[in-house]
C-alpha cells in the first residue's frame, strides 16, 4: 500500500519497545511497557512522534488510520533463502531431511535472474512481506553474482531492510564474493557436513573481524548427526553421489563439538535449527553467547523433530526466529513461527514479541531504527495476530 508522506496512526495498544534491549533467559519474559490509546505520527517514512492519544496530538488535515489492535515495530526474519521462491510447493515433505534434500536437488537448475517470470515472482513475495509487517530479514543468498545484485536492489525497492549472507557451500577454498557495498552483509557456512571445514573457519573469522554475524545451519537432523558423528546415512550417501571429496574422513563428531573444536562458538554465531542438541549442548552455546535462530515450521515440514525449546530460552542463548526459505515453509512471515510456538508451548507473548524484534536484531546486526518505534524509528509497523495479544489489555 502506497503511504502519503505525513499520517497518523491510533491504535488500541502500542508495544514501543523504545530502548529495549535484546533479552535471554529469564529477562526474556519480563513485561514489556505498552501504551494505551496510542498515537504514531509518521513522516517521510520515519516515526515523528509517539504516545498517548491525550498526549500526541494530530496535526489538521491528517490522515488517520485506526488499528483496533496491537501494533509493535516491524517484525524480523532472521533466517530465510529469499532466491528460492521458485521451490514453493515443489519439494518432498514429511519424510526427513535426505528424502527433502533430494527433491530439492532433482529441481532442475534455472538461469534465475535472468527470467522474469522470476523477478515478478522475487518482487511480489519481498512486496508481500513488507504488508504484512516484516521489517527486515537476514536471508542466505549463493554466490551468483546476478542475484548478489537483483535481490539487494529489489528488498531496497520495495522497502525491506535486508542482511546477506553470501553462502559459503562445497569444498572448494575460496568465499564467496558478496552484494555491492553500500548493501549490509556478511558471510554463511551452509553446514558442518557441506562445506570445507577450513572455509567456514575463514569465513567465520571474517564475520568477526568485521563485527557481523556468521549464519550456519546446525544440528537440524539426525541424518546430519549421523553422518559428522558416525560416518553413515543417507545424507552421506547423497553427498557421495555429489560434492564430497574421494579422500573426506567423517569427523566422528556430533555437529555442536565439531563447531566448538573449529572455533565456530562465539557471539557472532547465528546457529539456525539447533534441533538435535542435549541440554548439555545448549548450555555450551549459552556460555558461548550465541545466538539460535529457531525454524519450527520448517523442521516440521521437512520432518526432522523439533528443537528443545525451552531449554534454549533457560540458557543465555540469545534466541531469535526464521522461516527458512519456501523450500521448506509454506510462507515467509515470522509472525506464523512465533503463532506455532505459542500453541505447542505456550511461550509468553512478550517473549515471543522480544524474538521478533530486539533479539533478532541484534542477531542480524540491523542498523538504527528497527526494532523500536522511537522518535525516528522506520515506520513499518506489525499488527499482533489476536493469539499474540495480551487479553488483559
Ligand atoms: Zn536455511
């Protein structure tokens, strides 16, 4: 929806967050301040002006828009695959991550930036997501120099903040080129068990030399387990058939040892998945400070479990959430993983809120102006499904 320049917005709640910090453990489900009968004024995209209806006063001639409801800022997807657009509905489900990750394959390859069936497809998703009250997503793009272009200048477009993480994936030694500088960006590992573990090492260094976050898939099924652990299983028989290398030797560790011993655990680390992990695993990425970012629609999609996720939120794990790509969701609004937690876990809703917005932006790094509707904040704005609003209120 195209916005005019100056405008007010009156709604039921407003939960500000204005100068909330990211939250782990307990601090997690603190009560978070909300107003009552609030206004927003906005101007040039950014919030003029923020308050109790009796205190902020709309200028004549305003528009005003009501939100019966609870608004909070923008929400934050912190783990997607914005290129994979075209895997929607075409990949295997239910049936574990081999049996996923080999329909995924037998797609077949397609010249994608140059297609515009797929631009129009790209544009109207990122479009989507901006309506429905995402603000930012970290998404993992792979070294196409075409796409390391067309889904930067499309987010910026359309008016989605985004940070790319140029993938890292294979055994080859070189990382990967990344988006033009004036784009936010740092660097992925795809995984433990796909790519050289000196790369990652590298890549990973980078990310803390220049104070971003390095994104990595871990632990997300037991067939990864069973291959980095064992050296068996059907994910090392469909790397056998592709990438491997004749002369790879299986760690024989589990995936979060084998991060550790590589140095991987610090708190530029965005583990996303973390399903197979022990109590004890979780309390090592607490003390290493890093952050999760929790996938729930996606491992149910692929059907490789579920993450141990209250033991997470007891750790100081600093935890976030993702959709993943359409290649394993049906959609890629954030919002639908905090509703599909608070049903099967009854999390608070200010915790759930914190994930979207505080924790996740700290995991990405975002610049200033998100995750807070502050006097200057961008003005993209989410209104709470009913399940995430408090009743009270
Ligand atoms: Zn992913």
């Amino acid at each position: 929806m195209t916005q005019p320049n100056a405008f007010a917005i009156r709604a039921k709640t407003i939960i500000p967050l204005i100068r909330e910090q990211a939250a782990r453990g307990k601090d997690l489900y603190t009560k978070l301040p909300r107003i009552d009968n609030g206004v927003v004024l906005v101007m040039n995209g950014r919030v003029a002006d923020i308050g109790k209806a009796s205190q902020v006063a709309i200028p004549q001639g305003w528009e005003c828009q009501e939100v019966d409801g609870t608004l909070i800022p923008g929400v934050i997807n912190c783990h997607t695959h914005l290129e994979l657009v075209h895997c929607a509905n075409k990949t295997r489900s239910g049936q574990g991550f081999s049996a996923w990750l080999q329909s995924l394959i037998d797609q077949k390859p397609r010249s994608m930036p140059e297609d515009a069936n797929y631009v129009k497809n790209l544009s109207q998703e990122i479009a989507d997501l901006v309506a429905q009250g995402t603000a930012f997503v970290g998404s993992i793009l792979t070294p196409n120099p075409s796409l390391l272009v067309l889904v930067p200048d499309i987010a910026r477009c359309k008016g989605l903040g985004l940070h790319v993480f140029a993938e890292c994936f294979g055994f080859g030694n070189s990382l990967p080129p990344l988006p033009p500088p004036e784009h936010q960006a740092s660097l992925a590992g795809h995984s433990l068990y796909s790519t050289n573990l000196t790369l990652l090492q590298r890549a990973a260094l980078y990310c803390q030399q220049h104070k971003a976050p390095f994104s990595l898939h871990l632990a997300e099924s037991l067939d990864e387990e069973a291959m980095l652990a064992h050296g068996q299983g059907p994910l090392l028989d469909i790397f056998q058939r592709t990438i491997l290398p004749k002369n790879w030797v299986p760690p024989f560790q589990r995936p979060l040892a084998l991060a550790k011993a590589l140095g991987l655990l610090t708190s530029n680390l965005l583990a996303v998945h973390c399903v197979h992990l022990t109590d004890a695993e979780i309390q090592v990425l607490g003390a290493h400070r890093c952050a999760v970012c929790l996938c729930p629609r996606s491992n149910a999609y692929i059907g490789v479990g579920a993450a141990n996720v209250r033991a997470l939120l007891k750790e100081q794990v600093l935890v976030c959430l993702g959709t993943d790509g359409l290649s394993s969701n049906t959609d890629l609004n954030v919002i639908n993983e905090a509703l599909y937690l608070k049903e099967r876990y009854d999390i608070p809703n200010d915790a759930l809120i914190r994930m979207l917005t505080v924790n996740a932006s700290q995991a990405l790094h975002c610049p200033k102006g998100y995750a807070s509707l502050g006097t200057g904040a961008r003005a993209v704005f989410c209104k709470l499904p009913h399940a995430l609003t408090d009743h009270s209120y």
